[in-house]
C-alpha cells in the first residue's frame, strides 16, 4: 500500500534555549518525508539512529567462528506514526524549536503560535 503523504507547517529555530536562546525563528512547509530525512542527517551528524528513539535495536545476524557477527538487521520493522514520532524527538532534541502544524487541520494553532513569536502574518501568508 502505497503510503499518502501529509504535509505540515513547521516552526523551527536555529538555536537552542539550553544554549542560550532559540536564535532566528523560521516558518517552512514541509512533507511528512523531508521532516524524516532532515532528521535523519541530523541524527547521522551525531552518530546515531532514529531508532535511538524506541525500543528497537540493532540485532547480530550471521555469527562467525569468532562470535563476531556479519550484519545487524533492527529487532522489527517501524509501526504507523514511529518513524516520525522519532523525528520529531531527534529535532527537539537539546532544547530545538521544532513545533509541527499539519496543513488545513492545524492552520489556527500555526498563527496563533507563530504569532508567539511575532511571525504571524507571515504565518497567514503561508496558508493562503
């Protein structure tokens, strides 16, 4: 099955608070899949995994004589919803802003907290 993807309105910082502040505050409009890859490169450019993020590990397959394993497989598959549910904990983590509003569901909770951070009417202009 082929899966839909969903669209969201993004809030995002450059900065952390537990550094100091959350820096420039940014708007995007991103697919469900680019909010993973991102998360994805970010994870990687700190030597971990989505997967950091649940209960699945990385499990041995293919034992040698020596006791040394050949590759690893993850103990299961991603249930509905994981993947980006981990995303999303990858992208805030340390403090980040990172606050996801998904398209034509969410649009008021968008500019209301957009408008927290005096991005409001830029925050309109995006969902015309």
């Amino acid at each position: 099955m082929k899966k839909i993807d969903r669209f969201f309105y993004v809030i995002a910082s450059s900065g952390s608070v537990n550094g100091g502040g959350y820096g420039q505050i940014v708007l995007r409009f991103l697919s469900e899949d680019e909010i993973i890859n991102i998360a994805n490169e970010q994870a990687d450019r700190h030597g971990g995994d989505l997967i950091d993020h649940t209960d699945i590990v990385w499990v041995g397959v293919n034992e040698d004589a020596d006791g040394d394993f050949e590759d690893y497989v993850r103990s299961r598959e991603w249930q509905d919803g994981e993947e980006f549910a981990a995303a999303l904990i990858e992208l805030r983590d340390d403090g980040y802003l990172f606050e996801v509003f998904e398209c034509e569901k969410q649009d008021d909770d968008f500019v209301t907290c957009a408008s927290a951070f005096g991005l409001g009417e830029e925050a309109k202009f995006f969902i015309k």
